[in-house]
C-alpha cells in the first residue's frame, strides 16, 4: 500500500514528512479492518480511536479538534494533501480529526453485515450540519436539470419542502408515490430522466415500512441507487446497505444523539453504487468522492465539537434503542385498548399494515432472534384537533417539541406542527390524522409513562 501511494506520487524520492503521513494512514486502515470484525457494541464503544490514539493524546476518550485547520510540516505535504495525492487533515470543512472518528464509527455501524466478511472496508461515511444537509448532500450529486427523482412521500416535513419546493427550483422534478408499498406505482413514476429513488423507513411520522430489497431491485434494473432515510432505525435496528440500497442517509441529532445536545447528519454509502453518473470516482466510492469535491463546496460540514457529543451517544445507542423499543411495545399495547384512542400505529403491533415486513427489516444487532420496532408511534385521539391539543398539552413526561429519539418522552401534534406547511391534501395522502399525535418513547419508567398517558386522555370527554 505505501509503495502504491509512493509511485501515486509520481516522485522518486519522498519526504519523510509524507513518508509518515502515509504510513499514519496506512496504519489507521488497517486499525478499522480490524476494528470493523468486531462486535456491534465493541464497535460503538470504542470505535476507530486505537490504543495509540489514546497514548498520543493521553486520553482514553476522542476529545473535539476544535482546530479549523491543521498545519503542514512541509511545502510537499501541502501540495500532495491539497492535490488529494495523499489523504490528510487539512480543513475542518473538508475532514477534522473528530468528525472522521465519528464517520468510521458510523461507516462501521452502518456497514456491519457487508465488513464482517469482507478484508477492506465496503463503506464510507461523510458527516454533515444536520439530517436536512445530509440529504441535500446524498441527493444532488444525481440532480441534472430536467431530471426527476421517485421518492415515497411518507418522509420527514423537511424532507418533502426540500425535495417539493427546493430542488423543483434548481430543476429537478420529484415524482411522489402515493402508496409506496405498491411496486407497480414506483415502477410507473420511473423513466429515461429518473435519477434515484429515495424512501424513509420507518416514516416519520407514519411508520411506513418499506420492502427495501424489493425497491432496491427495481432501482438496480433501471441503472439508479437506493438511497433510505435510515434516522428512526438506527442501524441497530436495520441497516439498509446490507438490505440493497445504495445510500443511507441519518439525522444524527435524533437517536444517535439521544441526549439532545447535538445537531448533526451522515451518509453512509457502499462501494460500487448502481448510478447513470459516469464518474469512476463517484461510483466507487460516493460519500469519499462527495467530500472531496460538492461537500467542500456547499460547506454543510459537522462542528467537531457536535461530532465529540455524537461519538460519546453511540457508546450506549444500542442499549437506549433497546431499553426505548421494549417500553414503547408495552406503551403501543396499552394504547391499543384505549376507548379514547382511534388507531395506533407501531410497526410491533399485528394491526400494523407492514407488521410482518417490519418483522424481517427490523432486527435487533447482535439478538438471536430478537424484533425490536422502535420507540417511535403515533396515535389518533377520538375527538377534534383541539382535543388532541388538550392531550398533548396535559402530558407531564417529557417534552412537547418537534425532535424524537431522545432519552426523553417527546411528544407533538404534526398536523398542526411539522407538517402543517405541506397542507391538509398532502398530509392526507401521507396518512398524517388531524387528531394525529406522535409520541417518542424515552428511557423514563414505562410505568410513569402509561400512567401519564392514561391522565392526559382522561382530559377529553
Ligand atoms: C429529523 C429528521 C430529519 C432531519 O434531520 P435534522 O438533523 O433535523 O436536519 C430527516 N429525516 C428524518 C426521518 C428525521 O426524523
């Protein structure tokens, strides 16, 4: 590998600056094959920071390079690190020291099933501002004017105003599939102009689940990737890229972050993805490729300072989803018995449309075997919207706000919040109830939590 990256140089005598610089490197490669065989827990607790690592900086936690750049050592490190000859740290807004602990780890995380059998690392990942600038990242590359793109329209408020609205005006037409789990109506929306497919599963805040092995077999027949909004799963619960898809895309300031503290997003890609892109770089490696050249560009890059809080929450993630996942079972059970409640809607109760969909893609990492279906759910109150209201605003655990995820208790109305902007048309073809209330289960007692449920409803006659 060194010689191969001395003869990519071009040179026959190489500085002992970037002779270091290269085997650092080659080092740290080596450190994640080896890393990445490791279990899931293993793999979130310590990650790709090496015994090394902690000696050089003496401590035995990655703490935040809050540096905006690092310094050469020499006129010929700049040149080949700012040439992309050789990899290096150069600007934060292109590759800090933190944020690429966190993109390993969640290239780990992500590739889990695809690098156990594997010698090199099959995927990459690329950290950015927020969930929204992760997508906005992942999808444009594929943009061409007069393009279009097929995407399930059970997708975060944010997401829809960005695909229906922004990229409309840059030129790219979305096609929205009304029934997503309708194959035949993704196959229909796709043509010549077609640049990718994208889907959320499980759809905030819809619970939508959907077939991902079979939309990533009608997007490899027509020569486009698979990309999935993988944020409510986590990859504890599913990982995408092992199902077919060609690119995960994640809000990190939801589950992965459980404690709130941090905004945040990543893409993670596998190598070789399925594209009409005819760049070889891209296709082999599109999240490397991304950071190189669009991502330095637009600047939607992750404060190191985000990345730190990041990485110390995916030391415990699969825990918190776990420990969330079996209250919310329990919370989903006792709601479904409610006189007081219309519909429940959890992906772990048989009376989910995509129950037993969701019983293949969602499985616990590491479990013999073991479903887990999140802690995320919605239900409709029997009433008016202003009922809801008065259930929602009754609630004493937790938080009545737009985030999820977290180790608290969130709760919020979407129809007369997050997805109000798209209005009451679409939000009925996304299945959002007007009485809707979406409820995120944290790690409080599921005993506390009920009975608070319980009162609230007792709110409404
Ligand atoms: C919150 C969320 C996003 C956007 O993430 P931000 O970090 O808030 O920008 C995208 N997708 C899903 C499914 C989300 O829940």
């Amino acid at each position: 590998m060194v010689e191969r990256l001395k003869t990519l140089l071009e040179r026959d005598h190489i500085d002992r600056i970037l002779e270091a610089d290269i085997e650092a490197q080659e080092k740290q490669r080596e450190f994640v094959c080896r890393r990445m065989k490791d279990r899931f827990d293993t793999i979130c607790v310590l990650g790709a920071y090496s015994q090394d690592d902690a000696y050089a900086f003496k401590s035995i936690v990655p703490c935040a390079s809050m540096s905006v750049a690092s310094p050469f050592q020499s006129a010929e490190e700049a040149a080949a690190v700012l040439a992309y000859k050789i990899p290096g740290y150069v600007y934060t807004r292109i590759v800090n020291p933190t944020n690429y602990l966190l993109e390993l780890t969640l290239a780990m995380l992500d590739g889990y099933d695809l690098n156990r059998y594997s010698d090199e690392i099959q995927t990459s990942a690329l950290t950015t501002s927020s969930g929204m600038a992760a997508i906005f990242t992942a999808v444009t590359p594929f943009l061409h004017p007069g393009c279009n793109f097929v995407s399930s329209n059970k997708v975060y408020g944010g997401t829809y105003m960005q695909f229906d609205v922004e990229l409309r005006q840059l030129g790219a037409e979305c096609r929205w599939v009304e029934n997503p789990g309708d194959l035949s109506e993704w196959k229909n929306s796709i043509d010549d102009g077609t640049r990718f497919m994208y889907v959320e599963t499980p759809s905030n805040p819809g619970l939508f689940i959907a077939d991902i092995p079979a939309l990533a077999d009608l997007a490899h027949s027509n020569g486009i990737p698979l990309i999935v909004d993988s944020t409510i799963a986590t990859p504890v619960l599913m990982r995408p890229l092992s199902l077919g898809a060609d690119i995960v895309v994640h809000s990190l300031s939801k589950a992965m972050t459980g404690s709130a503290r941090a905004i945040g997003g990543a893409l993670v890609s596998r190598k070789n993805i399925v594209t009409k892109e005819k760049n070889a770089e891209l296709r082999a490696d599109f999240a490397t490729w991304v950071r190189k050249w669009p991502y330095r560009d637009i600047g939607a890059c992750m404060s190191p300072a985000n990345a730190e809080r990041t990485l110390d929450e995916i030391r415990t993630l699969r825990h918190r989803i776990k420990t969330m996942s079996h209250s919310a079972l329990r919370v989903a059970e006792f709601l479904r018995s409610h006189p007081k409640i219309l519909r429940v809607n959890y992906p772990g109760l048989p009376s989910h449309p995509q129950h037993d969909l969701a019983r293949r893609e969602m499985v616990m990492v590491d479990e013999e075997p073991a479903n887990a279906f999140s802690y995320l759910m919605s239900f409709d109150v029997k009433g008016s919207v202003a009922d809801a209201n008065r259930v929602v605003e009754s609630m004493r655990i937790g938080y009545h706000t737009t985030h999820l995820g977290s180790s608290c208790t969130i709760r919020i109305q979407p129809s007369c919040t997050t997805h109000l902007q798209q209005g009451e048309e679409a939000r009925r073809k996304a299945g959002i109830g007007e009485t809707q209330v979406r409820y995120s289960v944290g790690l409080e007692a599921t005993s506390d939590i009920i009975r608070d449920i319980d009162q609230a409803l007792a709110t409404v006659s």
